[in-house]
C-alpha cells in the first residue's frame, strides 16, 4: 500500500468517525423516518443545487432570494434545519479538504482552464 493511499484511507476512516459525521448521520436517519417530508426535502435540495448551477443567464442571487423566501416555512422545521445544517458542516469539511491537496498540488492547467467546470 502506498503512503498516499494509506493516507486517504486513514482520512476517510477519520470523516467517518468524527463528530459531525456522525451528527449528519443521526440528521439522515430522522429524515428517513419521515418519507413525505424526506422527499420535499430532496425536492428542495434539487432546486437549490439547480439554482445555483444554472447557466441559464438567470440572476442566480434573485433567484435564490425568491427560493429562500418560498421555502422559509419549509426551513422552520427541525428537522429539516438539523439536516441541512449538518449536511452543510460536511460538505464545508470536505471542501476544506479539497483546498488543502489542491493548493499543494500545482497540476498547470492554466492553458486550457477556461473549459474547465
């Protein structure tokens, strides 16, 4: 086994077993005991996601000001608020991440970057 692959394996085995991992899983089983509101929420996370990855020339910050205003009631919830706020923390973790191994990594793409998404 290589040190990198050791490496990954020992940080994926440290997401697994820290803190707000394990609060995003309790947030997850909560929201699967409830499948109506699982799916609303899923449909309101699929919106968002398409709201903020539209290339559609739409004003993405009205958009998301109109969104968050239709959804405030939904956001009320606990349980939801739990869930969002945990899945949150965990992609903030692991984009950290990914900005510790790119800011080391120099992989010059700055010749073709403009095709990059």
């Amino acid at each position: 086994m290589t040190n990198v692959t050791r490496c990954t394996q020992e940080l994926t085995e440290a997401i697994c077993n820290c803190e707000a991992y394990a609060e995003y899983e309790k947030a997850k089983e909560k929201m699967r005991e409830n499948p109506e509101l699982l799916a609303r929420l899923n449909a309101y996370r699929r919106e968002k996601y398409e709201i903020q990855n539209a290339e559609n020339g739409v004003d993405a910050y009205d958009e998301l000001e109109r969104f968050a205003k239709e959804h405030e009631e939904f956001r009320r919830n606990p349980l939801v608020e739990e869930y969002l706020s945990t899945e949150l923390e965990m992609c903030r973790m692991i984009q950290r991440i990914n900005q510790a191994v790119t800011g080391v990594v120099q992989l010059e793409i700055e010749e073709f970057a403009d095709v990059i998404e």
